[in-house]
C-alpha cells in the first residue's frame, strides 16, 4: 500500500505549460496591474493548472492552492502529525479494521450541506482515477458505510497502524460532480468547503478567493482575502515575489540568496527529504556489528551538516520527520570519535574468520594466545586490504560534498575507500545491482508516518527487526506505535543497521508588508495564512 520510492534526484511531478501574454482587446490599453505592495489582498501564484479538481490534479503548485479552497477529514500539521479537520469525533473500532466517524457541521461554499454521502462519492472518484496523487492512500479501503448525513464507517481490507493518517485528501462535492459530469471542467469545481471559497476563475489568468464567512471554525477578523496569478513556470513565481507582485512563494536553497532580510522574510521548515548512509550487506563485512559500528562511530554527522548542506537540513537518528510525535530525540545513533570507532574495527570478526579457528578446550596457554594473535593479524590485514566503493549522485552537490567527508572520515581509521560519482541512471542501477559497498542516498519520506518500507528496503535480514515491523504495523492506538518506534529505532542504532544523516530544508518567502506567522509543511505549504494581515 505504501509507495516509497528511493530518491535518486529530487522528483517532482510538474505539467508542462505554456505561458500567456496579457491581451489587448479593440485597441484599448489594459490597466497596469498594481505591484503586490499597495494591494489590500495577499497574493500569490500557481502554474497554469490542468484542471482544478483537486482528486485529479497533479501540479503541486494548485494542489497548495485547492488545499485553501477544500478541507480534508484529516490534515497535517506543522509537526507532521495528523489532526481532525472536517471531523468531529472518530473512534476505531473492530481492532483497527473500521474507523467510526462523525462530521463537524459544515457547509459547502453554495450553502448546502457536506454529508458522508459527499465522503463516500469522493473515495469512490479517488479509486477510479489511479492517476490521483491520492489514489495509494485509498487502496486499503474496502467500503463505506453510511449510517446517517454525518455519520459513517470506514471499513478497511487489511488492518494498518496509520490507517487514520491516509485520511487526508480533500472532500469533494458530490452534487458538484455527479451524473457524468466533466470532473475536470473548472466549472463543476468551483464549489468547496475550505476557508476559502471561489469569488471568480479566470482561466490562463487568475483565481480569486474570498474568505468562506460560514467556515464551520473561527477565523481570525484580520484574514485577508487572495489573488492568484497563474504563471508559466517556478521561475516566474520566484521572479514574481522578488518584484512585489506577488507576497509569498515556495524557494528552492539555490533562490535563497536572492532575497535579502531587510526586504524579505524568510520561514524555513523541514522538508520530507530524508537523507541517509546504506550499507550492502551482501559483502561479508558488513555483516559483523563492530564494522558496521566502527563506520558509523567514525562519521562526522556535524560536518556533514555544516559543510555537506551547509546548515540547509537537520540531523536526525531515524527516517522520520524530527518532530513527529513517533520520533524519539532521546534515542541518538553512535556518537562521532574515532577513538570508538578504532575500538570497534579492533573487535572485528569477519565471517570468514568465525571457523578458522579450531577449538583450544584442550590447547595449552600459550598456543590460544598464539592462535589469537595469528587471528588478530589476519583481520587487520583483511581491513587493510579493503577498498570501499561509497557512490553518489554526480548532480547532488549537497551529497557529493557529505560524500567526500565520509570518505576522509573512514580513511582517519585506516579504511581505503573510493567515490563513485554516477548520474541518476547509473545510480538506480547500482543499487538495484548492490555494485556498492556504501551508498549515500535520499528517500522522500511518505506523508504517512510509516517507515516500514525503509526498513524493509534495506536489505538486513533478522527476525527480530522483522517482528518489531510486523508489531508496528498491527498496532492499533497511538500508544503502541509509540512504544513499538522507540524500540525500533533503538535497535536500528544500536546495531548500526544503517546511518540516518539529515532532513533537508524547504523555504517559503514573504515581502515585508506581510505580517503574522505561517506554519508551512511539505504537504500544506500556505498552512496558516488565515493567521496573515498586510502592514497598515
């Protein structure tokens, strides 16, 4: 059910548009547009959307937008951690194979109500659109029952831990949407139940929001109403915040010097960009704890940050967000000394080395300490005889430098190594072919707080972290995920299975004239803005 996929590069799903010009009709001079700084509106951009549904579209740019026009039963907040939107109470039941909700009292944009039919109708679209970026968040649900307008029952396939946490795609009106209607003509989506609601649509052009004064919570007297420009690419969005035209915009770490604290503020927020050291297990050495601690004890986490991806990320010990309330700060992976890590490589014993020894029950003093020298010297010369292979993305400038301080790292403790630097092609290859010894690499953390595909994909084999991922999946009550993580991640460090390095940063920028604070995520960039006013 889960879809994580090793990233290779940074992977983003963007539809190719085409730019528009302002046009002029009759010969009449369009109006100048006024700068963004004397607007009373906050303003913002999206690319030319293919449609506005938000179950079929696939631009992360309108999907930010439709996430302020439509509401989910769930969303994600700034930590990461799933929270009730469009639901009053819910209860699992069944040991985690239905979840009983009820619906807060809400209303659609024109006036009518939303009701578990609108739910039902919108799980059914999701799981006939296999294109919908929600459709794997609806695979493991098996039906809906209604039991009244606001109350129903989410009946699952398969029991799953974090079955609440893919409870977050936005609601759509049936009404809107029934009897065969075009799902993706703008002008069967222009109704939804958000904060909101759409004052006008013009297409190439614009979109207009107003705030929703029958939000079924309290919004701040201060909110402001919305203007969004549609605009060709990212780059004009960019371009559009450093001219004044436009007052917030996603940022990539290569824009980020573009703009300057006195004129621009910066909210910086971690992303779901997970990066990480893997080893292959299929060469012998790493079979043995003491290397694979040595290795870990022998990297500078704090130098990668800082030079690797210059202070642009966040240390962390585990493939999840750093403020899940899953992730545990208390549990650290091995500490940085070299003076550890010698320790370790000098405690190694590699697996052909296990039965070269014969048994010295009845061997005299002397001839063991002989036998345990002898033994002593061949794993050093075997170590010594090593030459890793640690490969890296050639176009990740951020890992391509981290990549270089493990390898003077592990050279500091006597153990050779190359670097590979292959494009993404190879890359993928590579690993697929396990032609590494060592692999620095990024994962895109699931918006889900599962890890279990990680753990899975990292090719160490044993019972008990396989029990605890079993354990973890079949929990039912936040209690247990908890303490089952803790285990986990306590044993993943322990044993040094694999070496969590960083999350990396993302960047939302605002001009000055916008006050108040936003509490962006990856999943919901513009979370928050109800909370924005505009400097007087």
């Amino acid at each position: 059910m889960n879809k994580i996929k090793i990233m290779i590069g940074i992977l983003v799903i963007v539809t190719s548009l085409v730019g528009c010009s302002m046009e002029e009709q009759s010969g009449e001079v369009l109006e100048n547009k006024p700068s963004a700084i004397t607007s009373k509106t906050i303003n913002l951009t999206m690319m030319k959307p293919k449609t506005i549904n938000p179950i079929t579209n696939r631009n992360k740019s309108v999907g930010y937008i439709m996430n302020l026009i439509y509401d989910s039963l769930f969303t994600i907040d700034e930590n990461y951690d799933t929270v009730p939107q469009l639901v009053e109470e819910y209860e699992i039941e069944n040991d985690g194979m239905v979840i009983k909700i009820k619906l807060k009292d809400i209303k659609w944009h024109d006036g009518s109500i939303l009701t578990s039919s609108d739910v039902k109708f919108t799980i059914d679209l999701i799981k006939q659109n296999i294109d919908s970026p929600y459709n794997a968040l609806v695979e493991n649900i098996s039906s809906i029952s209604i039991i009244n307008n606001k109350e129903f029952s989410i009946n699952f396939k398969d029991k799953y831990a974090f079955s609440i946490d893919t409870l977050i795609f936005p609601i759509v009106s049936e009404k809107q949407l029934e009897n065969n209607k075009d799902i993706n003509n703008y002008k069967n989506n222009l109704v939804g139940n958000g904060a909101y609601k759409i004052k006008s649509y013009e297409e190439r052009k614009k979109l207009s929001l107003i705030i929703n004064d029958s939000y079924y919570n309290q919004l701040p007297s201060t909110a402001r109403n919305i203007e969004v420009e549609i605009v060709p690419d990212e780059e004009a969005q960019v371009s559009m915040v450093i001219s004044l035209d436009s007052d917030i915009a996603k940022i990539s770490l290569d824009d980020l010097s573009q703009f300057y604290e006195k004129e621009f503020k910066t909210t910086t927020y971690e992303s779901r960009d997970y990066e990480c050291l893997l080893f292959n297990y299929e060469n012998e050495a790493f079979k043995d704890l003491n290397f694979r601690k040595a290795i870990v004890s022998s990297i500078n986490k704090k130098k990668i940050l800082e030079e690797g991806y210059i202070n642009n990320a966040t240390l962390v010990d585990f493939p999840l967000n750093s403020k899940s309330k899953y992730y545990d700060k208390d549990i650290k992976s091995l500490e940085y000394s070299k003076e550890n890590a010698k320790k370790y490589l000098s405690q190694v014993t590699f697996e052909t080395n296990k039965n070269s020894t014969k048994d010295t029950k009845d061997t005299d003093k002397d001839t063991v300490e002989d036998v345990k020298d002898s033994k002593e010297k061949d794993i050093k010369e075997q170590i010594s005889k090593l030459n890793l292979k640690i490969i890296v993305n050639k176009d990740n400038s951020e890992r391509k430098k981290s990549a270089y301080i493990i390898s003077e790292n592990l050279k500091d403790i006597g153990i050779k190594n190359t670097i590979e630097e292959l494009s993404s092609e190879d890359m993928s290859k590579a690993l697929n072919e396990k032609n590494y010894d060592l692999a620095l690499v990024g994962w895109e953390l699931y918006l889900v707080p599962d890890a279990t595909n990680i753990l899975e994909s990292i090719g160490y084999e044993d019972e008990k972290l396989t029990n605890y991922i079993n354990s973890l999946k079949n929990a039912t009550t936040e209690s247990q995920i908890s303490d089952i993580y803790k285990s986990i991640q306590k044993y993943v460090n322990e044993n040094a299975l694999f070496m969590s390095l960083v999350i990396r940063d993302d960047y939302i920028v605002n001009n000055r004239r916008i006050e108040g604070k936003i509490s962006p995520n990856s999943f919901d960039i513009y979370e928050g803005i109800t909370n924005l006013d505009i400097d007087k």
